[in-house]
C-alpha cells in the first residue's frame, strides 16, 4: 500500500514541476530469439536509436523518453513488450529502469 502512494505522488510531482521521466527495459531472450524481438520492438513504433543490442546477461536494451506518467508507461510500452510472442516465449526475463530527473 505505501509504495502505491509513492507512485501518485511521484506523478504528482512528474505534472507540477515538469520534471523528466524516461524508463530503459533490459530484456532477456533465448538464445537466437533477439532479432524477432527486435523486430517486434521495430514494428511498435520504436525508433531503432531507442534499442540496443548487448552482449551478456541483457540482451536488448529499450530506451523509452518522453514520458508523462508512469501509467502511461506501463500501459503503452511495459506490458506490450513483456507479452511480445509469450506464445513462444522468446523473452526469458525483463528488467525495468524507471529514471526521473529534474528538466
């Protein structure tokens, strides 16, 4: 209960001081899976300057900008990419950053 009136209080802040929030997602993928992810990741309107491709335990890292709430993150990217082919289940595991800072 405590840390859901963290996070309304966070977006309260987020909309009266105009502060920045950007969320990066590290994903994980079996092995040969990541250029369908990142296909996927393409066709969801995500600029290609946004993904990253890595080597190690994180495969893929999403870069997301420009946020207003973190509502709105995880409506419109945090669930779409973590249920990317789940019929396959290409993603092993994800991993969310979720950054604010001062404009």
């Amino acid at each position: 209960m405590l840390q859901i009136r963290y996070i309304y209080q966070v977006e309260d802040t987020i909309d009266s001081l105009g502060i920045v929030l950007k969320a990066y997602m590290g994903l994980s993928c079996k092995v040969g899976a990541f250029n369908r992810v990142v296909d996927e990741l393409i066709k969801m309107n995500l600029s290609q300057k946004d993904v990253f491709l890595l080597f190690g335990p994180i495969d893929i890292l999403v870069q997301i900008r420009d946020l207003t709430s973190l509502d709105e993150f995880v409506n419109q990217w945090f669930n779409p990419i973590r249920n990317i082919t789940t019929q396959e289940m290409l993603i092993e595991r994800t991993q969310t950053f979720i950054v604010i800072s001062e404009g």
